[in-house]
C-alpha cells in the first residue's frame, strides 16, 4: 500500500511539473510613457505607469513585396495582448491609416513612426521579417 501511495505521489507531481514548465513566460517589462516614442519587438512586454501593458505577440509584413507593383503600399499587423484597466485582451492594430489605430480605449492611440526589418527587400527575400517597429501611443 505504501509503494502504491509512493508511486500515486511522483505520478502527480511529475504531472504537475511538467504543466507548470509548459506555461508561457512571461516577459520581463520594460516602462514606456505615453506620447514619447519607444521600440516594440516580438515576445517583449511594455508597461506604462498607470498599470496598463502589452505583451507583442507578433509583427506582420503586410507590405507590397519589393519585386511587384502594388495599388496599396500595405501595412505592418501589430497583434498584441494587454490589460485594459486589468482585464486582458488580445487586439489588432495596423500601421496604415486604414486600419483601427484604437490602442487600449477610445482615449489610447497608437502611431506607427519607424518599421525596421531583419533584413532588406530582395528578390529571393520579397517580405522580410519585421525586426522592429518604433511607436507611440498617445492618451488623450
């Protein structure tokens, strides 16, 4: 009976340690101000000083590839995770005017000021990865 409590024991805690090795990490934060431009890269997390952040998921180059004419110059896809007064969301943002600039309410916007890419436009690499991208959220 001992050796099946034993046994009952490690099968649950290895059951456990292995789904708590499985969550995501969390990011380490770095603070950001309002109406004062910052970089944003993927899997990098960005608090500002009344408690709202965001978590980049992923940047997209949505841009015409450079070996094609295009009517839309396109845009860069901004998917993130944040906290909305301390409810999170995942949202959707462009970089192009065409697109929702809403960043957490209808007081918080965000402005695309600079995209840098892993590498440039080519023939063989027509979309490049997205590096980074230097924005600002404004709050009214």
């Amino acid at each position: 009976m001992k050796t099946l409590i034993n046994t009952l024991f490690i099968i649950s805690a290895s059951i456990i340690l292995t789904m708590l090795s499985c969550q995501k990490e969390i990011p380490l934060c770095h603070d950001v101000e309002y109406n004062k431009a910052f970089k944003i890269e993927k899997n990098n997390k960005y608090c500002f000083n009344d408690g709202n952040y965001f978590v980049v998921e992923n940047m997209s180059n949505g841009f015409c590839p450079c070996n094609l004419e295009c009517f839309w110059e396109g845009e860069m896809t901004l998917y993130f995770s944040t906290s909305e007064n301390g409810v999170i969301v995942t949202k959707i943002v462009g970089s192009s005017n065409k697109t929702d600039s809403t960043f957490i309410t209808n007081k918080h916007f965000i402005r695309f000021l600079d995209i840098q890419f892993i590498e440039p436009c080519s023939y063989t690499k027509p979309s490049p990865d997205i590096k980074n991208a230097t924005i600002l959220v404004t709050k009214e």
